[in-house]
C-alpha cells in the first residue's frame, strides 16, 4: 500500500477533498446534473471495480446524475416495473 495520507493530526487532506468534492458537485450543477457525496461504501469493492493502484485510496464518493423532475415520483419507475440499481449505473475504470 502507498502513503497514507490521512494518518496523523494532519486534516488537511480532508479539506482538500472536500474542496474537489464541492468544486465537482458544482461543476454538476452548472451542466444541469444532480449530485450528491456519499462515504459509505466498499473502499476494497471501488478499488477492485476501477482498477486503482496500491497507492491510490477512495475516501469519499460523488453520485452524478440526472435529477428527477419536479413533479415526478422519486421512486425509479419506468413503465411502472422497477428499475434495478445497476441499470441506472455506468461502470467506468481506470485504464
């Protein structure tokens, strides 16, 4: 494993991610896309599925997507059967 750069008294890494996080969240906003952080999930499933180095560790995710319009039903519906979460997921990785 790398470096662990959030070992120690040392905070700022966090605010550093943090700012990626708010500055990617924006960026979102700005082309017409929800978002939304998340920090529970498997660090050891993210890195297997994106193919990261030793060196590298997710600490926090940012959902993207399209917001449901106003007026619609929060649930995913479509054609009133229910849409699986990996149907609404796109699988990227690093090369």
């Amino acid at each position: 494993m790398g470096e662990n750069l959030f070992a120690g008294d040392d905070k700022s890494p966090y605010i550093d991610q943090g700012v990626v996080m708010q500055t990617m969240m924006l960026a979102a906003h700005a082309q017409g896309l929800g978002s939304g952080p998340a920090t529970s999930f498997s660090k050891e499933a993210i890195r297997v599925i994106l193919n990261l180095p030793p060196n590298l560790t997710p600490e926090i995710e940012v959902c993207i997507g399209y917001a449901t319009p106003k007026g619609k039903s929060q649930l995913p519906m479509i054609n009133k059967k229910r849409v699986a979460w990996n149907d609404l997921t796109f699988w990227g990785r690093f090369s």
